[in-house]
C-alpha cells in the first residue's frame, strides 16, 4: 500500500542587494565577518552556496555556538539535499538556543524535505513496478519485443538469413531484458533510499515504514519487510493501509496466528471488505479449517457475486471432499459385496452416496459459476471435467455388479436393460468431461494433462478413432509415459490394429 503524492510549498530565502546587507549588518554591529559575508553570498542570484558554506565555517571557529550560522548551513544543506548534516546543523540550533527564533522556519524546511523525500521514493517506486510489469510481459510473450517479432515473420516467410536474424534479436532481447532488470533494481534502490532519508528527517511518521516494507516485501525480504510494518503498525495502528500491508505481509512470512489477529481487525472495522476476507480465507487454509474456509468464501460471494476467485476456491474444497466420497462409496461397494446382507453397511453407503450428490451438486456449480464470469479461465473448465470424471465412476461398482450378474444370467433381458441404462448414464458424464477438457484444450493448447484426460474420457465413451487420434498427439511429446501407451494399447485393440495394441502394450510395460 503506497501513500499518495504529497503537495509541497517551497520556501526560498529572501535576497537582497549584497551592498544592503552591509549596510544593515554594519548598523546593526555584527561582529562575525564570516557570518556577513555569508549573507552576501546567499544573497546573491542565484545564491553562491559554496562559498557561503566556507564563511559559515569560518564563523563557527569564531564562535562555534552561533545559532544563527548553524542555521544557515542548515537550510544550505537541504537546498544541496544534504539531509543528514541539515538535521545536524537543526539540532545545534535548538541546543545551542533552546526557544530558537528559527523554530518555524526549521519546522517547514524539514517538512518540506520530508514530502519532497517521500514523493521522490513513490515515484522511484511506481517506475520500479511498471519496469517489473513490462519484464514480466516480454517473459511471458517474447512477441511484445518488436525485434524478436519481425524476426518470427523473417522465419516464417523464408528470408535469407532468417535464422541468424532470430538467434540476433533473441541475444538483444536477452540484453534488454537484463537492462530492465538492472532499471528495476535501481529504481528500487533509490526508492528505499529516500524513504530512509525521510525517517532521517522526521522518525515519527508512519508512511515511510509503511511504505520501506512494501518495497522490501516486493523484493521478498521479508523478515526485514515486517521490521518495517510492524513500526508503522506502532505509529498508525487503526490505518488500513498499514493494517493490510502489515497482514498481507505477515501471511507471506507463514506468521498465520499474528495476521489473524490484524484480518480480523480489519473486518470488524470494514465488514464488506472482500480482500480482507478473501485474505483471511488463505489463512483458515493454511491452519486446515476447512469449514472456516467455505464459510468465509459463502460470504464474499454474498457481498461480491461476481468475485470468480471465491467461487473456484470453494468449489475446489467441495471437489477434495468429493473425490474422498468416490473413495469411501468404492470401499463400501466392495464390502457389500462381500457381505450383500449388512444392513448398517448398506445404510453407510446411502447415506455417503446422498453426501457425494450433494457434494457434486454444489461443486459443479461453483465451477460453472467461475467459468461464466471468466470464460478464458482454463482452469473453471478443466477441474469440471474433472468433477464429470469423478462422477462417471461412480457407476463402475454398479456396472461391475451388472456384469458378474449377466454372467451367470445372460438372458436375463430386463437386467440387460438396467446395465445399459447405467452405462448410457455414465457415458453422459464422461461425454460433460469430454466437452470440459475441449474448452480448456482450446485455451492451454498441448497441455499435456489435458490431452491425456481428454483422451481417457473419449476412451471411456467407445470413440476410439477419436481417442487414437488425441493419445498419438499425446505420445509425440511424451513418448516415455507409460500410462498413455496404455490408453493406445486398448483403443488399438479396439480398432483391430494388433500388431499396433502388441507395441503399445510393450512400450507400457518398458
């Protein structure tokens, strides 16, 4: 959290011919000639400062307790921006003359250093960042840099020399890039430096803190980060700003019991403020409350029913819960098999099955809600193809069961029909996980994940051609996993290409 620009008044000295300060200081028996000739000279347009620095010296071996010339060399000094020796020079003036005469005017001049120091480091710091965000662009798309880019369409288009072209302009950019590194460090550096220069001038204000731990919490130094914070969170404890840099902070630093504290503070005083809880909910997380979890995102989504972020997470939560429900309906299937006549055991299983439907219920549309705000969000659609996956083996135990039954009863027509119902049900499912994984393939194209999920849910349909099809794209760019050979041997099989099946399932078993 940055504090805003602060508007500042200059205060120049008031100049004079040097002929009258002569005058004036001759009728008024000034003993000191290096204080009067420090006056012509800042007297003067513009005023030589040098020069009058050497008379205040000369001076001051006179008389080193003149206030008066201590307080000339300190308002030199934060004209020259020498900011330690002004604070220097200002403090022999109020010991050496305890109700100074220049207590105002030192009060100013400091509190204008103060807004001009501080203003420097937030515009050091705001350059900082926008060199950060425009390195993070040319990392993420090397086509932003101009250069990089003509040399894509030279390869493209078959220009001689294309291919030197390219290896040239990827050296340029790896020179801009460690140039821009070398700007947001910089940057950095003087933005830290001015806000120390601040807290020389004046200790007791807040936003140079606040603002000193932002910098080094972007830096990821951390520990040094909350030294910072923390004395600010002293100075200003009911700011929001430090509140929320000092908690933010905190998380980031695993210290999850102190930015409890703070987030909870910070909602007390702002119930609506969905950042905060959107914060908390990270550190209910991290100390495994779950329930806490769901219940902080139940109540960013009641305030911000557009915040996306709320809805994914929550839905993540009911789709682990989900995923342990598919377990425990498996474990109980198998047991009822073994014991079909387990009355308390089949209750289990109905009432874990309701607990999964409802699960299932609430974890598709929390994704679906995620993906109609954020429709490019790759990840809404593939963690739904997932909850489909889930749901579609739900009926293996049931389809297992069918077919064991038809084994021993093979004409039995209306079993038959109870087992093709299931498996067109389950197909359904598979084919709401076919279409999931599309749309996420559409926007993360080659995921290697994606295709193999994509390929095991066209699998699970009986589209064969179309899962040889999406495992082969799978095997050329990772020709070494096992499981997809697996999937290949299968579809292969299927298609009656056997010598094709033999080699997949060789290669899945190397």
């Amino acid at each position: 959290m940055r504090i805003s620009i602060i508007k500042k008044q200059f205060r120049r000295f008031y100049f004079i011919s040097p002929l009258l300060i002569i005058v004036l200081l001759s009728g008024c028996g000034a003993k000191s000639p290096g204080l009067m000739s420090a006056k012509i000279y800042l007297g003067l347009v513009p005023p030589d400062y040098d020069k009058a620095t050497e008379q205040l010296h000369i001076a001051l071996e006179q008389d080193s307790t003149s206030a008066e010339a201590h307080f000339l060399l300190g308002k030199i000094y934060a004209e020259k921006k020498v900011y330690k020796e002004m604070i220097e020079e200002f403090r022999k003036v109020e010991r050496f003359q305890l109700k100074s005469k220049y207590s105002a005017e030192m009060s100013e001049t400091k509190n204008e250093k103060w807004i001009e120091s501080v203003n420097s480091g937030i515009g050091c710091g705001k350059k900082g960042k926008a060199a950060s965000r425009y390195k993070t662009d040319l990392m993420t798309d090397f086509s932003k840099y101009s250069v990089y880019k003509d040399s894509l369409r030279a390869l493209a288009s078959g220009v001689e020399n294309a291919q030197r072209f390219a290896w040239d302009s990827y050296l340029k950019f790896e020179e801009a890039k460690l140039g821009i590194e070398f700007l947001e460090e910089s940057l950095g550096r003087k933005a830290r430096e001015m806000y120390q220069v601040a807290l020389l001038i004046d200790s007791t204000r807040y936003e140079p803190y606040l603002n000193l731990g932002a910098e080094f919490a972007r830096e990821e130094e951390l520990q040094t980060a909350l030294q910072y914070y923390e004395k600010a969170y002293q100075l200003k404890p009911d700011d929001s700003g430090v509140m929320t840099g000092y908690a933010t902070c905190l998380v980031s630093a695993n210290k999850f019991d102190q930015a409890l504290v703070i987030y909870e503070k910070i909602i007390q005083r702002d119930p609506q403020n969905v950042n905060a809880l959107f914060n908390l909910s990270t550190i209910y997380m991290e100390k495994g409350d779950h329930e806490k979890v769901i219940e902080t995102y139940s109540k960013i989504i009641s305030i911000d029913p557009e915040y996306k972020d709320a809805y994914f997470n929550r839905g993540l939560l009911h789709l682990s819960k989900a995923q342990d429900r598919i377990s425990v309906l498996v474990a109980y299937k198998d047991s009822l098999d073994q014991s079909p006549g387990d009355r308390e055991l089949l209750s289990r299983y109905e009432v874990a099955k309701e607990e999964f439907e409802r699960l299932f219920i609430k974890t598709e549309s929390d994704f679906q809600k995620a993906a109609e705000i954020d429709p490019v969000d790759g990840e809404a659609h593939f963690h739904l193809g997932l909850l489909y996956i889930g749901k579609a083996q739900t009926y293996n135990p049931m389809l297992s069961a069918y077919r064991d039954s038809l084994e021993r009863r093979p004409n039995d027509k209306q079993l038959l029909g109870r087992a093709n119902i299931a498996r067109e049900k389950q197909k359904e499912y598979f084919y709401k996980a076919e279409t999931s994984f599309q749309q996420t393939l559409k926007l993360v194209p080659d995921d290697l994940e994606i295709l193999k999920y994509l390929g095991f849910s066209l699998l699970s349909q009986d589209k064969w051609q179309e899962s040889s099809n999406v495992l082969e794209r799978l095997v050329e760019l990772t020709p070494n996993d096992k499981e997809t050979w697996g999937y290949l041997s299968i579809v292969y099989a299927r298609l009656g290409k056997k010598d094709k099946a033999k080699e997949a399932l060789e290669k899945s078993r190397q």
